[in-house]
C-alpha cells in the first residue's frame, strides 16, 4: 500500500504537542498570574502524559492588552512571566527529558508600544513610518477625518480596523485592537526583522513556531471598502482583502529560504477563514517551502451561523464532524499534505462542553470519547491544558461584567448593550439574554481559567491567600489534577480522563504506523448517532474507532466482512472491554471503542 501524504516519516508529525496558556498555567512566584518557573514546575507531570513538545503562548514583553499577542519586544520576557534565564532554563529541563520548546510567533501586528511603533508615530517621514501601514483619512463635508474604508475590527465588530494619530493626521491599520498595530509585510526591512527575531530564538533552543494569524499578513495594496453585510453596523468584515492576502505565500516561501530551511524546525500556522483544500495545499504541501501544517478550523468553527462571526450560534449535527473529518483525512493522505489533530485552544471553549455532555452524569465518559478521536487520527496531536481533565466551561451564574476578562468577550458585552440594554439603541431583553448565552457557550475566557491542580485553596494554581488574575471554575474540588492522578481509580477498574489521555497517547505512539502513517476510510457513513472509521497501516493491519456520539445506549452494527479480533479500549472501563466480535455491539453512552480487526 501507498499513501503519498504519509510516506515520509518526520519527528514533528510523531509528536504530541501540549499547549501551556502561560498566565494560567502554574504561579510559582505569588502573584497570582502564571510564570515560567510553573511551567518547569509541572514538567514531570507533562512527560508522563505523553506530551514531546511545550507550546507556550507568548511570554515576550507585553502591555498585556490581549494577553501577551501584542508584543513590545520579541527578544525579552515580559516580568509577569520571568526572565530570558528562566526561558533558558525552562529549555535546558525539557532536553533532560528528551522535549522540546515551540514558541508562538505574533508578526502579523507588535504592540503599539514596541519601539517600532513609537518610533513609526513620530513623523511622516521617520525611517520606521513605513514599517507599519499608514493612510490618509477621509474627510467628511465639514472637513473632519474618518477612517480610509469600511474595514471593522476583528476583535470588536462593532468598531474601526483603523485608530487616528492626531499628531501626524493619519490612520493606522490595527486589525484587531487600537493597541496591536499590523506591520506592513511589503517592507523588506520588517520581513528582515521578523526573520532576525525567528534566529534569535531558533538558536536559543526553541524548536519552531506556532504563527499566530500568519494568513493576514498579506493585504490587497489598494485597501478597498468591505462588502455591507451588516446593514445595521458602521464597519463591516474586510477579511477578503487580507485573509491569505496576494503575497502570503511569496512572504511564507521567503521566511523558509532565509531561515526556516537552516533547521529542523516544527511548523504550525494559524490560517483562520481557510477551507478550501487547494488553498491549504499551497502551504502545507510537502514541496511547498512553506510550512509543515496549519491549524484547519472547521471543527472550531462547526457552531458558528454561516455567514456570521464567531460571536454566533449554530445547531450542527454529528454528519458535520464526520464530513468535515473525512474531508482533511483523505486531503492530506491523497494529496502529500498534513494535517494538525485539536478541537480545544486558547481560543475555543471547553470542548467537552462544546461538542460532548459536560453533566456529571457524562463529563468523563464524552471527555475519553474525544480523547479516543482526536489519539486516533492522522495529523501532528494538539492536547490544550486542562483536556486532559475534562475541563469544563464556567459556570452560566459567572458575571460578563466582572467575571470575563477576555478583550473580545469585553468588546461583545459592550457592544450588546449598547444596541439591546435598557439604555441601548435597540433596547430588547431577549437579545441580550442570547449574547449573554452566547458568551457563556463560545466565550475564549472558557478555556483561561487557572489550570486546576489541587482541591485545595486556588486550586493549586497559586498559593493560598494569594488572589489568581482570573476567578478559578468552582468545579476544582472534584476536576483537578492532583484526584485524576490517583493510582487507585485504576485498581478499582475505573480511569480518570487524564489516565485515559494517557493510555491513548501510548497507544497512539506504539502504534504510529496506524494512527499517524495509516489509511482512514468512513464506514456507516450515514448514522446520525454513531461516528465510526477504519485505520490502517502498511504493517500494523487494520483497526476500528466507534464513537457513540450521545447519552443512549443502543445496538452498532458492523460492516460485513469486517471481524474484531480484539477490542482494546473503550471509555467505559480500564481494561479491554468484552464485547461481541461481529454483528451487533452494544454501545453504552458516550462509548468510544478501540478494535483491532487484523
């Protein structure tokens, strides 16, 4: 058997990467937000879950408008975190034991306190004006200035993509927020820059990048006014103006001449609005000289209405995951490409109170069906901190007023009740019961709470009377680390989520040939109820996932001709399930299986 988009063999596409949300990983020195001595501190822990690469999300200098992504200088550790040293030290104990760092390039914008910026606010004709994209404003008929177009703000719809300097009458772009100005990537001297910054790190032990939104770097040159899809707002969505913009790809194969070729470096862009595969292919390809994979977001982006933002709800049905599955398996088996395996970051709520049953009646048994998912596909394993819990969103009581803390939850709240509060343009209670519903499902504070350690006092994540920058999920006294450890809930033929991570982790590894090399084919490719697939390797025969997608139990039926010689694993026990070899399977609920059929 030949798979073209499997052939090669590489370390990256082997490794299961663990993303670490810094500020609400591990306090170590007592002030409440997370730092890099916690990341050492849990090291351990990491390496006996399974974990190979640490991807930390930035720790450079920030004024922390959004959480670090507005960066005030690449080459130096923000204080909140700790000191270049720790980050050399942090690097030096994950090489004891045999890991690697990846750190989270942000170069589509800087901080609008980046010495570049000062300096590029300065004057119109300042040697760095250029080095972040400036326009003339257009007036009104009195005379007063208005932004260049129509382009709405990513993370607040409701406003300008473009922020006046009065000093030297101009606009800027800001794409995202007025504080995280966009570098303008047509300048060689910035692209220099950028690359100087990838050395840097690269030679200081890091083992490539994560790169946060690098499909915007690229902007249509004449910056036009966005389509009006939104005849009740001011600005309107200009993606189709700078989402994989006329360049990207120029700019991409560039940064791997100059600098991603000189090392054997992991990969990962951050490609958001992407889903055609010819358009994927163009950087992922294997020949491509771009990058090893990118993050595809349809699974992430499954529940959003179609044509609206993320801030919008969506019914979506169990035939959308297998479609979107299938789609990206085959792509990248077929078309010499690869793919990367998540449905849980930073950005993204909980996912078992996404796509699963976060009761507690069924928060573990979904939890282990998604780890059963994501350990038994084809891509290069993306594990979010807290997953391997089963971490849930937090609670509906919490307060979008005092209890969210995310910039772009902030700028939805305020934008909702301004059209629907009591005072509001549009006052309408409804409507703002929905965005307050609509925060508490989809919110990127869901997935920042402090990691939960402990059932003791902050949940281990700071000490005690210490206060954490983010309010902790009450549910720590019984989700936590610490209870999921516990050598005794095996013994008794129970797992934890986290034992079961860890299980399937292993499985995945010693089984590589299959689950990362090996073929995928849907099988019962119209159950409402039940997501199943096959996987094959050249060598390691061929296997069966079946995932009960929901709390009843019922009858599976499978294919004829396909016999399993032995289940070994399901999300209802510790050990290897007895369960009937052909025909009917009786799947309890949110059973996931594991089998081996030859």
């Amino acid at each position: 058997m030949s798979l073209s988009g499997t052939e090669q063999h590489r370390w990256w596409k082997e490794a299961i990467v663990y993303q670490v949300y810094p500020s609400s990983f591990k306090d170590e020195s007592g002030d409440g937000w997370g730092d890099v001595k916690g990341i050492t501190s849990k090291l351990d822990y990491l390496k006996d879950l399974g974990a190979d690469i640490i991807w930390v999300s930035p720790i450079f200098k920030s004024p922390q408008v959004d959480m670090g992504y507005d960066i005030a200088d690449y080459k130096a550790i923000d204080p909140l975190y700790g000191t270049l040293a720790d980050v050399d030290h942090l690097i030096a104990e994950l090489k004891k034991r045999d890991m690697k760092l990846m750190m989270d390039l942000v170069v589509n914008h800087t901080s609008n306190q980046h010495d570049w910026f000062l300096e590029s606010c300065k004057s119109l004709k300042n040697p760095k004006r250029d080095w972040y994209i400036w326009k003339k404003p257009r007036r009104d008929q009195n005379g007063n200035p208005g932004p260049p177009n129509n382009w709405s703000q990513i993370l607040g719809q409701a406003n300008s993509a473009w922020t006046y300097d009065k000093t030297t009458d101009e606009y800027y772009l800001a794409l995202f927020t007025p504080e995280q100005p966009d570098l303008n990537w047509e300048n060689p001297e910035v692209r220099a820059a950028v690359h100087d910054v990838m050395h840097f790190w690269l030679k200081r032990g890091a083992c490539g990048y994560r790169m946060d939104v690098i499909n915007l770097i690229s902007k249509v040159q004449s910056f036009p006014d966005a389509e009006v899809v939104y005849p009740d707002q001011k600005y309107q969505p200009g993606g189709l103006f700078y989402v994989n913009g006329p360049r990207m790809h120029d700019y991409l194969k560039e940064m791997h001449r100059h600098v991603l070729s000189k090392y054997d470096a992991i990969t990962v862009g951050e490609m958001p609005g992407v889903h055609d595969i010819d358009e994927v292919l163009r950087s992922v390809n294997s020949k491509a000289g771009e990058l090893n994979m990118i993050f595809i977001f349809d699974i992430v982006d499954v529940d959003n209405a179609p044509g609206q933002m993320r801030f919008s709800l969506h019914h979506w049905t169990l035939q959308d995951i297998r479609h979107i599955i299938n789609k990206w398996q085959r792509a990248m088996i077929e078309r010499d490409g690869w793919n990367t395996v998540f449905i849980e970051n930073h950005d993204n709520p909980r996912s078992v109170s996404r796509y699963a049953d976060d009761s507690d009646a069924f928060r573990e048994r979904s939890a282990k069906l998604l780890a059963v998912l994501q350990t038994t596909l084809s891509g290069t394993l993306y594990v979010y901190q807290g997953e391997e819990l089963g971490m849930r969103n937090v609670p509906k009581s919490w307060d979008p007023e005092t209890d969210y803390k995310d910039i772009e939850a902030i700028n939805f709240w305020k934008q909702s009740k301004a059209m629907y509060g009591p005072d509001g343009t549009h006052p309408n209670p409804s409507k703002l019961a929905e965005a307050r519903t609509i925060l508490q499902r989809k919110a990127r504070d869901h997935s920042r709470t402090p990691m939960q350690w402990t059932a003791g006092p902050n949940a281990g994540f700071c000490a005690e009377g210490v206060r954490p920058w983010m309010r902790i999920n009450e549910d720590y006294q019984t989700v936590n680390a610490e209870a999921q450890l516990q050598p005794q809930s095996k013994s008794s033929g129970k797992e934890s989520v986290w034992q079961f991570w860890q299980r399937c982790i292993a499985f995945r590894k010693k089984h590589q040939d299959v689950f990362i090399y090996g073929d995928f084919h849907i099988v019962d490719k119209d159950n409402e109820k039940v997501l199943a697939y096959t996987r094959t390797g050249e060598h390691g025969g061929t296997w069966i996932v079946v995932l009960n997608w929901g709390s009843e139990e019922g009858e599976w039926v499978l294919p004829d001709g396909l016999v399993v010689k032995e289940w070994v694993a399901s999300t209802n026990g510790a050990g290897q399930p007895v369960k009937d070899n052909k025909g009917k399977v009786w799947l309890g609920p949110w059973e996931g299986l594991l089998g081996r059929c030859g």
